[in-house]
C-alpha cells in the first residue's frame, strides 16, 4: 500500500464538491507529516520522505476535525475573492459588483466601470482570475489618487522627494530609501484617510530623518500630532478588516 490523494480523501470521507481543495506532496526536506492549509493552494497535505503508511493514515484519522475546521475556513475566504460591493474611503466612493462569466482562454482584463458599478469578468475554472482583475483596478485608482496626496504632504512638510512607486506589498504600507524615493502599497486606497494621512506624513518625516529614532518620533508628531491613534487604527485594519481580494 502507498499513500495517495484518493486514499486520504476516503479517509477524511471529502464531498465531491470539496475534491479540488485537496492536494497531496512528497517532501525529501520534510521529517514529519504537515498540514498547509491555504487561500490560494487549498488544504495540502505534505508528507515527508520516510514514512509508515498506516501511520500517516491514522494521522490523518485522527486530525480529521481541525483539517475539517480549516477547509472551512478556506471556503469562506474564498467567498472573500468575489465581493459585491467596494468602497474606497479616501475618495468616498462605493461601487455595487457584479460578474460576467468569459471563455477559459480569454484573456479579458477589463472592469466595466460607472459611477456606482462595477462589472468584473471571471473565468468559471479559476477563481483567482476577478480578485486579479479587480487588483489591477485598484492600483489604477492607487495611481491616481496616492502620489498627488502625497505632493501635497511633502509640499506642507517641505521635504521634496526624487520619485514616488506604487506597488503590491505584502508587509510595508510605505518606505523611504536614502535616494529620497518613496513607495506606498496600493492597499491603502482600501483604508480611511486618516490612515493614508499618516503613512504619508511617515515617509516624508524619512525625508528628514531616516531612522526611526526619538527625534524622528518628535519630528512625525510635530507634524501629525495624532499619529499614535491613526497608527492603532491602521495595524486594527491590518488584522482584521482588508478583504481578501486584495491580498491574494
């Protein structure tokens, strides 16, 4: 006997319809069994490169209800990547969604935008096509609000800065580099404006001072004098409220 996909999935007694979210790889590296539950890569089971079957198996017995839990949780993130309604708070505006199916080999990237719609195309077998189309969007509107925000910032502060990027970042909201350039995440757009107002000022006070020491602190509240209470707002969205279309 040899473990498989399909003879783990008898063992967890999986839906049909939760099939897909299953998948099962051998490891040289790994030295014990692993599970690696995922939004983008569903529930993978990893099994490492010595092993008794038997054991797996009744490993996999025995962990079915928290493999049962975290499957559940990978749904309802997925349900995160089809949103009906986004709203940008630094512009105050709100769009209602809705979809529009396209052929598996399209290669159609375009939202259909008016003033209070948006209409996504989504490819039935990839459910990571709208969530990608919707990101290119945001970044649009990114572009277009973000740096002219952030002239304005540097202008009051007098600190001028050589080139401002945009970009998809995964743990930093802004940063400063010695050269004078600035880079915003493009999620920013998806906080309140309170929230981009500091991470703005942030980067410019960098202008100034490029480390984070106490005369930087003192320089950053002399500037933006509620910046402790925008920064606590900030890391709360960042845990708990940014949806998961934008962060896959």
């Amino acid at each position: 006997m040899s473990v498989n996909l399909d003879l783990l999935l008898v063992v967890l007694n999986v839906s049909e319809e939760n099939i897909n979210l299953f998948t099962v790889r051998h490891s040289k590296k790994a030295k014990r069994l692993i599970f690696n539950p995922s939004i983008r890569h569903g529930f993978e089971i990893i099994l490492p490169r010595f092993y008794d079957d038997n054991w797996v198996l009744e490993t996999v017995r025995k962990s079915k209800f928290t493999i049962e839990k975290r499957l559940a949780e990978i749904k309802e993130a997925r349900r995160g990547l089809r949103p009906t309604l986004i709203t940008l708070p630094p512009i105050g505006k709100s769009w209602k969604v809705t979809y529009r199916g396209i052929n598996h080999k399209d290669s159609d990237e375009v939202v259909i935008e008016t003033s209070t719609t948006l209409e996504v195309p989504e490819k039935a077998l990839d459910v990571f096509w709208a969530p990608m189309v919707l990101q290119k969007w945001l970044h649009k509107k990114a572009l277009q609000y973000l740096p002219n925000h952030l002239d304005n910032v540097s202008s009051k502060l007098t600190q001028s800065y050589s080139r401002v990027a945009v970009k998809k970042q995964k743990t930093r909201w802004g940063s400063c580099s010695i050269k004078r350039n600035i880079n915003l995440n493009r999620n920013l757009m998806l906080m309140p404006f309170e929230c981009i107002d500091y991470v703005l000022h942030h980067e410019v006070v960098h202008l100034k001072v490029l480390n984070h020491s106490s005369k930087f602190w003192k320089e950053l509240g002399g500037s933006f004098p509620n910046y402790k209470k925008s920064l606590a707002q900030l890391k709360y969205i960042e845990r708990k409220k940014l949806p998961e279309w934008a962060l896959v």
